[in-house]
C-alpha cells in the first residue's frame, strides 16, 4: 500500500514544492547566495540542532509535512500560533487567545494537543485574562515533544534525507 503524497498547505506536493525552492538546482546551475535558493548546507543545518530547523522557514515547512504524513500537524501549528501570539498587540489578545485555545488546547478542539489535564486547566484560566506568556506551559510541552519524539524520526525519514541527498548531488554538478 502507497501512502498518499506529502502536500503542502496550498496543496502542492512535496516535490513539487521543494523544486520551486531550488529552481536553479532543477536547471543544472550551481547554488548562489540568493534566499531563494536552498543549500544541501542549510538542510544539514536543520540537523544540528531543533532550534535550526525551526529558525529556517523551509525547514518548518518541510517539519511540518512530515508531521502532516505522521498525523501530527497540530503540535508545529499550535507552536507557530504560539510565536506569533506572543507579538500581538494587547488589544487583540483575548481575541487570539480564545481562538488558539478552541483550536488547540480545549478538549473538543479539532487539532487537540497532547498536553496533561494540569496543563489544559492552567491554560483555560490564563486565557481569561491573557498575557503575551499564557501560552508558554502548554508551548514548552510540545516544543520538547517534537524535539524528542518527531524530530529524531525527521532526521531519519525519507523527506529529509532524499532533500539532503538530491542538493549534494546537484551542489557536484
């Protein structure tokens, strides 16, 4: 039995999608200094260390399809939510903070994390009066879950290592 096709959020296959980050790989050329233009350097980076692959937007992208083929895409979609509630402005924090939590946190939430009932609970109380950190509990606890569960699997998996493979190829031609 095949599975199905990694796709990115806008749908285009995983291929499809890492060819459009490398077009010049694609047509022989050697890589330059553009940010258009991903490195077999790059990826071996996101290797280093968790922190790497998530400071790179490719590299996330790239994570979170993997996630998506292991049916864990919630754990780096809550993550980013978190990141980026944490530079919303103080006006729209209740806002954002009722939708992450429905999102994420409650326990009917489509895209439920896993996280512990004391954290659930803590997290349903900060978000009453939120602050930039009321997320931060619940955050950790996923971040150190992808770290230690999903990225040793990432690092291993086809994705990653066919990506890694095909840019060393085509940084000798």
């Amino acid at each position: 039995m095949r599975a199905a096709p990694f796709s990115t959020a806008s749908g285009m296959d995983v291929k499809a999608y890492l060819r459009s980050m490398i077009p010049h790989l694609e047509s022989g050329m050697k890589s330059s200094k553009s940010k258009d233009i991903l490195s077999a350097d790059e990826v071996m980076q996101w290797s280093q260390s968790f922190e790497n692959l998530l400071a790179n937007q490719t590299g996330r992208d790239v994570f979170g399809n993997f996630l998506k083929s292991e049916f864990s895409e919630e754990n780096i979609e809550f993550w980013l939510a978190c990141e980026d509630y944490k530079k919303t402005e103080s006006d729209l924090l209740h806002y954002k903070a009722e939708k992450i939590y429905k999102a994420f946190v409650h326990t009917d939430a489509a895209k439920q994390i896993n996280i512990d009932f004391c954290t659930r609970e803590s997290t349903a109380k900060k978000i009453k009066t939120p602050t930039p950190t009321c997320f931060d509990e619940a955050q950790k606890i996923i971040y150190t879950l992808m770290e230690k569960d999903s990225y040793p699997r990432f690092l291993k998996s086809d994705i990653y290592l066919n990506l890694l493979n095909d840019l060393q190829a085509n940084s000798l031609k």
